[in-house]
C-alpha cells in the first residue's frame, strides 16, 4: 500500500518522539480515516515490529 500525505500528523508525532518532555498524543477520527496506518507507519519509519 502506498502511504500518502499524513504530513501535518507525521510532523506531530516526530516532535513529540524527539522532545526532551514525557508526551502524550491522541489519535482520533471518524471510522477508516487512518489513524492505525498512520501509527503502524509511524512505528515501522522508526524501527518498531510490524
Ligand atoms: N495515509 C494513507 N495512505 C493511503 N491509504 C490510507 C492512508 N490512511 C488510510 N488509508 C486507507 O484507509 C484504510 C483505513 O485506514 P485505517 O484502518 O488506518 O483507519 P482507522 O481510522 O484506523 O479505522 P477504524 O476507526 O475503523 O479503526 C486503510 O486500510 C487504507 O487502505
Ligand atoms: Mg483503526
């Protein structure tokens, strides 16, 4: 699957991941909108299990 745009949300969670403080980020959204794609690419761009 080709993953597309998510730039706004890939920048948030790239600043928290890197941020110095303890984060917290929710994800939420309508049904099929892609907030598990979008957490499954996140943690694969950083070398999490898939
Ligand atoms: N960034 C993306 N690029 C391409 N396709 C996407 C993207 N995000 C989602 N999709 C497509 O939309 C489908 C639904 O995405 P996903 O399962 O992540 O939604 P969800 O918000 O987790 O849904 P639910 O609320 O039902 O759990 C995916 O199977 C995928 O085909
Ligand atoms: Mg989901």
């Amino acid at each position: 699957m080709l993953f597309v745009n998510r730039e706004y949300e890939l920048r948030v969670l790239e600043e928290a991941l890197s941020s110095s403080k303890s984060e917290l980020v929710l994800t939420y959204g309508r049904r099929r909108i892609g907030k598990t794609v979008l957490l499954k690419y996140f943690r694969r761009k950083h070398g999490g299990y898939i």
